[in-house]
C-alpha cells in the first residue's frame, strides 16, 4: 500500500522521463506537493480547502510511473486526479489531458460531490492544484497588486501614492493586501479580530507595523499619506464595529474593501463575541452563530455604503459580503460592485491574465534571467517593471523558482518565445514550464466572480471555458485541464487551463507561439462577442479575426 510521503521535484537538467513535457509535468505534478508549497501534502492538499494534485496516494504513484514511461507521441488521460487510459496520439497532441471534478448540472452540488468524493469517484481539483501548475502565495499577491494598480490606475492617476486604503482580513488570501497596496506605493490599514494573523503577517513582511489603537492607526496613516510614503498597519478589532466607528469620526478614507472570510458565515466573527470563544460559539450554535455573523456583515456592508456616499472607491474582493447582508434585509448592499466588474474586466477585454511560470532546473538564476527578459520586452509597462523589481525583492519561492506577470494579448506569446530561445541558447540551464491560472480573460464561466455582470447577461454560459480547453489541445499545450468549481465551489464555476513547455527545440517555438496567441485570444473574443467596446479596439488593432464582424 502507498501512502504519504515527501515529495520534491527533481531538479537541474537531467530528463527523468521521455522527453521534456513529460518531465515538466512530473516535476508540476511532484513540486504542487511539496510541503513548500501544498497546505497539507500528506492528504494530497495543494490549497483552497480540499483542492488536490492527485486522487489519492495509489494514483498519485500510477500518474508518476505513467509519466515516466510515456512516449512522445502518446497521451494520459486523467479524470479528476487518476490516470485512467494511454491513447496514441502524436507529437502535437499534448502529453496529458485532465478533467477534474465535473459534474452534470443538476446533479453539480456539494451533498452529491461529497458522496461521490467518499466513494473514491471524484476529488476537487481547485484551479491550479489538480491541473499541477500551483506556484504559492505568490500567485494571490500578483492577483491583490494587479487589482490595486487597476484600482490606482481607473481612480488616482496611476499610483496608490497619497491614499489610505481600509480593507479586514489578513488570513491566507487577505493576508497578500497589505504587501499589494504598498507595492502600488499606498498605506493601508488592515482590520483583523485574530492577533496571530497580524503577527503572521508582519513575520513574513506582507506587513509593515501594528498599531495599538484606532487612533494610533489613524496617525500613522495620514502621517505616511502626508509623505506620499508606503506603510502598512495592522489594527487588531472586529471589522464590524471598527468600520462603522471609522466612518464616524470621518476619517480620509480613499479606498475600502474587504477579505474576511464572508463567504463561510461560520468563519466570520459577529459583534459582541470574543475571538477566544468564536471556535466554541460557531460549534456549538451553528444557527446562532451564523445568524448573528450574517448581522454584523449588515452592519460592515452599511460602513463600507457610508464611505462609498463620501466618496471613497469602494469594491467587493469575492468574498460574498454583499450577499450575506442582503439575506438579512440590508437593502444597499449591493450598491458597490464587485472588483471583476469595476477593475479587472477592462483587462480581459486586451486578453491579459495571471502568466506564470517555473524554472524545471530548480536555479533562481534562471528566473532572474526571465525577469530581465521581461523588462526588456515592455519597457513601456511601469506597474509591470514595479512588480517585477519588487517581486524579486521580495518573493521568497516556494517549491520550484517561479514568476508571475499579467500580460496581455500579443505580449504572452512574445514572452514565451523569448524564453524559448534563451533556453536553446543555454543562458536558461533548463526548460521552463509556462502556464496560468484558470482564472483568465477567456477561460472561466463563473457568475459570482470572472462572468459577473457580462454586459450581454451571458455570465453563465458555459461554452467559453470548453472552446478555451479544444482550443488549446488543437494549439498544441503541453497539458491541459477542464475543471469545475474551482473558487467558488460547487455548481459556480467551469474553468479551463494550459501549460506549455519551452524546451528549447523549435517544435516547442512553434506551439508557444500558437498557444500563447490563442489562449488569451480567447479573452478578446468572449469580451468581444459581450459587446465590450475595449475588446472590438483590440481585436482591430491586433488582427483577432472575429466572424460576425466581417462580411
Ligand atoms: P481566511 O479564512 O484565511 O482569513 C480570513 C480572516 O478574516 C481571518 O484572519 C479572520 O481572523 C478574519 N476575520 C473574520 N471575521 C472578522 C471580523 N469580523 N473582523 C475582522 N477580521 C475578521 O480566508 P482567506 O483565504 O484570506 O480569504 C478571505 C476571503 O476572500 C474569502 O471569502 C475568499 O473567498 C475571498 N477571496 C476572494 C478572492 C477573489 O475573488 N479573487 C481572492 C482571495 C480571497
């Protein structure tokens, strides 16, 4: 019987496997696991509550053994975490193909996922976790910074200098604000009731100072706005009563929006109740419990509505907050919106999304060489030079050395050739794996999240992230994975992802150079086809050929 173990990925240039593709796919697979990276790599769990790489310990060993004997023009096929078939293809075709967590409609819910998962049928792939291209908490901190750019860039010129941003949670997603609103040269003050997660925070450097007070905070705040200088504060309190208390005494407030974790009602702490008793109170007395959390989420939501009457710019970060005030009556709720709609959209429509990727030689060197290249290729791009000088500053790899940028269309395929040619050259000492996350401009239909309020009512329809997957096997991907409820869970979301691998050779220069064209082409003609004037801009420019455009 297999059962945990560690697992690392191999390193340096050496193929353990038949080729480069199959080897970047082990070495994925095996590095999504390594106690660097995964949350708990003994139950195969890679991150976002039960997402896994692998079934269960004996698919995992068979999804290892397959890799390693699988030949260039062969196939895996794996469904929802265990390889289930080998099918000759050809050299083209991609090395693995992975379905993880589908289920048909009426039957896509949480009770009925479970059964299945207990019988061993099924496992929650996530996004990134089951299609083996997870590269750690960089990955939310790139995702936090791009959203405070866009923010500073619809809203305050460019720059998060001379602003106060107010936002709560500083767990493991949360956590990411403090660091993305200083990297966009901003203050922020970050609200928390659990004391552990601001000292967490401020180990890791995500967060500058704690302050003592409400007024303490207030003072470091203005006293950093004043000198146009970047501080992060972390404020021990219950969000629910400091935010209403904030707006009180009408505090400059530039910005607002919040990460506690709203979505599970159980998990946010309601007025009146000490953190120490919290974990008793929500076991004991569900009903209650949430009940009261739903309260206090009206009262947070009706603070962040007074700071958007006074001016401030306020959004939703995916956390369902509006949501759970509105089940308890608060009718404002939703009268600010979320942040896909208010700032990441525009960015959909030029086809840019979450690019990654990881140096298989396991050398930081080499993803220094990248970022240099990166810098070189888009000079003109400030946020994108600002972030590639901090991350390498500041980024502490987890598992495998791995970068991620948003880049747009046009730009991913330019990056990606690069990167193949310095491999080829040997200025690189091995293959690179380039990937995303699933959570792309045109690769998820997701109507709490990425498909929110499309501007033709198209958020759940389901056919893009389906075409993004064929198209993407008929590109000529390395790997790629269609999932669902990743994010959001269960019966809210189909998501598609592609990893590519630059070996080096010109066979590789040639599927970069479609997959890279067409992944994120796929982000223009979604937004294109929703009517999304920025999109039609794009495609013309950019030679995207749109059908019902011609003729
Ligand atoms: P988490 O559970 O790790 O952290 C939540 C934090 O909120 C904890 O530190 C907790 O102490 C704090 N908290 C709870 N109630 C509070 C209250 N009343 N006042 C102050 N602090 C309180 O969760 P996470 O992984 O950081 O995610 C946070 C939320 O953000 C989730 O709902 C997640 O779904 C959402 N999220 C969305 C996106 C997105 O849409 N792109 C990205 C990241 C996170």
């Amino acid at each position: 019987m297999s059962g945990p173990r560690p697992v690392r990925a191999a390193r340096g240039n050496r193929l353990t496997t038949q080729g480069w593709q199959q080897e970047a796919a082990l070495r994925m697979l095996h590095n999504n696991l390594d106690p660097e990276v995964a949350e708990h790599p003994d139950k195969l769990v890679v991150y976002g509550g039960t997402g896994r790489a692998a079934r269960d310990w004996r698919s995992f060993d068979a999804l290892s053994r397959t890799l390693r004997t699988l030949k260039n023009d062969e196939t895996m096929l794996v469904q929802s975490g265990r390889p289930v078939g080998v099918m000759t293809t050809h050299e083209w075709a991609p090395r693995v193909l992975i379905a993880n967590s589908n289920l048909v409609g009426d039957w896509a819910n949480w009770e009925e996922f479970r059964r299945l998962e207990h019988l061993g049928l099924t496992m929650y792939g996530q996004m990134t976790a089951g299609s083996w291209i997870y590269i750690g908490t960089q990955g939310i901190l790139q995702g936090t910074y791009e959203t405070f750019a866009a923010v500073a860039a619809k809203r305050f010129g460019g720059s998060l200098a001379g602003t106060i941003t107010l936002t709560a949670g500083l767990g493991g997603m949360g956590g990411a604000q403090p660091l993305a609103v200083t990297m966009n040269d901003g203050v922020a003050i970050c609200v928390d009731c659990d004391p552990r997660a601001i000292e967490r925070r401020i180990e890791h450097r995500f967060l500058d100072v704690r302050a003592d007070s409400l007024e303490e905070a207030l003072q470091l705040a203005t006293d950093a706005r004043d000198k146009r200088k970047p501080l992060s504060i972390g404020l021990l309190g219950n969000a629910a009563e400091l935010l209403p208390r904030i707006l009180g005494m009408g505090a400059p407030i530039d910005i607002v929006t919040d990460q506690t974790s709203a979505h599970d009602p159980l998990a946010y702490l309601p007025i009146g109740v000490d953190f120490a008793d919290m974990a008793a109170f929500a076991a004991e007395k569900p009903a209650d419990f949430t009940q009261r959390a739903r309260e206090s989420m009206a009262r947070h939501v009706e603070a962040m509505v007074g700071f958007l009457d006074a001016g401030a710019e306020v959004f939703d970060y995916g956390n369902s907050i509006r949501g759970e005030a509105k089940l308890v009556g608060y009718g404002r709720a939703f009268d600010f919106p979320g942040f896909v709609p208010a700032y990441i959209r525009p960015l959909f429509c030029e086809g840019r999304g979450p690019f990654r990727w990881a140096a298989l030689s396991g050398d930081p060197k080499d993803i220094a060489a990248t970022d240099r290249a990166v810098l070189e290729l888009f000079p003109e791009n400030e946020s994108l030079a600002r972030w590639i000088q901090l991350a390498g500053e500041r980024v502490h790899f987890q598992g495998l050395p791995a970068r991620i940028c948003w880049l747009g269309y046009g730009e991913r395929e330019r990056a990606g050739e690069r990167f193949n040619d310095m491999v080829a050259s040997g200025e690189l000492s091995a293959p690179v794996a380039i990937g995303r996350d699933h959570l792309d401009c045109g690769s998820v239909a997701s109507p709490y999240r990425e498909t929110e309020g499309m501007l033709d009512g198209s958020d759940a329809i389901a056919d893009w992230p389906l075409l993004n997957a064929m198209v993407n096997v008929a590109s000529g991907a390395s790997w790629v994975s269609l999932h669902h409820g990743g994010g959001v869970g269960m019966g809210r979301s189909i998501h598609a992802g592609q990893v590519t691998v630059a070996d080096g050779t010109p066979l590789a220069g040639e599927k970069i150079q479609r997959v890279l064209t067409n992944d994120p082409g796929m982000g223009v003609i979604r937004h294109v086809d929703a009517g999304y004037d920025r999109a039609e801009e794009v495609a013309a420019e950019r030679e995207v050929r749109i059908p019902m455009s011609e003729g």
